[in-house]
C-alpha cells in the first residue's frame, strides 16, 4: 500500500480528515497513537504558525509494519517546536510531551523553505 501524501490548510476541522486518512493507511491493525500524533502535530501548526498555514501529511508502515512514521510538513524552517514543561494550570503546552511519551522518536528535518515534524511509533 503506497504511504499517502495529504496536502490542506491547517485548521481545528482538518484533523479529523488527517486522523481518518492514518487509520485508512494502517488498517485495523495499525498503531493507535498514530493518530494521536497526528494531531498534537497539526494543533501545533495551528498555535504557532496559525490556520490557513499549508501542510503535508506522510504516514509510511501499515499495520503489520513494525514502525510507522508520521510526518507533517510546514513553510516555517526556523519555527522549531521546542518542548515545555506545562504546569497544572496551563491549558495547553503538552503535545510534545504527548508526543515523547507515545513515539519511539521523534525530531524535526529542516528542508529548503520547510520543516518537517515526525515521529516512529
């Protein structure tokens, strides 16, 4: 199965398509906090380079494979997410926490004029 390639705008109602397009690909066996990622990656997006920001969904493996990798690529090579250490009260400050804590890995590839978030679960 070809990995899919998901171009779109990020906003709050674009995660749902991107979670239904990683379960598509990984099929009933696949790994449940692809999804997950998916969207802690997008929500970034969205909070720090704000909706309407271009970007492009990769998810490489399949549900028998042992990784999958997710990929989401932005325009902003020099907007790095850089973890935080969210106290009680913050309201938002842990997707890279989530992130740690379900992938095996997970970094940043700086392209030309891009950046690409991903991790392997």
């Amino acid at each position: 199965m070809n990995a899919p390639t998901i171009r779109l705008l990020a906003a709050p109602e674009a995660a749902r398509l991107l979670r239904h397009a990683v379960r598509e690909h990984l099929g009933p066996d696949g790994h449940p906090d692809a999804e997950l990622c998916v969207t802690e990656l997008l929500s970034n997006v969205i909070t720090h380079l704000g909706a309407g920001t271009p970007v492009t969904l990769r998810v490489s493996g399949s549900g028998r494979a042992t990784r999958t990798r997710v990929e989401l690529t932005d325009p902003a090579p020099r907007a790095r997410p850089v973890p935080r250490q969210a106290t009680d009260s913050d309201e938002s400050g842990r997707g890279l926490a989530l992130l740690e804590a379900v992938a095996l890995r997970w970094g940043v590839t700086e392209g030309y004029r891009t950046k690409t978030v991903w991790c392997e679960l």
